[in-house]
C-alpha cells in the first residue's frame, strides 16, 4: 500500500479526510518555508560572522557603540577601541551584523573626507 493509496481510501468517506491531510501538509510545508528556513539560515550567517571576526576589524554593536576590534579573547569576549587608548571588553554576540555591513559598505563605496 503505497501513500496514494492511503489519501484514496480517506477521501471515500463522508468527510473528506484526505483533504484535509494533503491541506495540512501543505501548510506545514509553506511555514517551514517562510519561517523556519530563512531564520535558519540567518542564524547560520551570524555564527559565522562571529567566527570571522578579527583584530583591526570596524563593528558596530547591537547598543550602537563604533569601533575596533583590538584584542580578540579566547572566552568568547574582545577588546573594543572606541576611542584611541580607550577600550570595552565586549562579547561576540553584541556585534551587529546588519549595522556592521552596512557601515562597512557605506566606508567602501564614499570614503569620509
């Protein structure tokens, strides 16, 4: 008996249960495809991100504070310079990705005079 066969002999009965399956079905697929997926992968981006990161690189962190990365840790922390000679012990996670590349992108394509 494959799996036709089985949404052919549910779909005989008064209800039409067999819809109501290949609906569901649909709708976990379509929510896995828009929710779960690209959050996901997202996520995925971050880490990786994260894992990149390296002395003389500019963040910006999720609470806005520009600066450098001067030190990485081996805790999961690094040195911030924010100002010359002025540092922050800072985690990995507190560096924005999103404001970061888009900083990064600005810096590249028109240079502050």
């Amino acid at each position: 008996m494959n799996l036709a066969t089985v949404f052919l002999m549910l779909g005989q009965g008064q209800g039409g249960g067999g819809f109501q399956f290949v609906f569901l079905g649909l709708m976990i697929l379509v929510f896995w495809m828009f929710m779960i997926r690209p959050q996901s992968k997202k996520a995925k981006q971050q880490k990786t991100f994260m894992a990149n990161l390296q002395k003389g690189d500019k963040v910006v962190t999720i609470a806005g504070i520009h600066g450098t990365v001067n030190r990485m840790n081996d805790d999961g922390t690094f040195l911030l310079e924010i100002n010359p000679g002025s540092y922050i012990k800072m985690e990995k996670s507190a560096v924005s990705m999103e404001m970061t590349t888009n900083l990064n992108k600005v810096q590249t394509a028109a240079p502050i005079k």
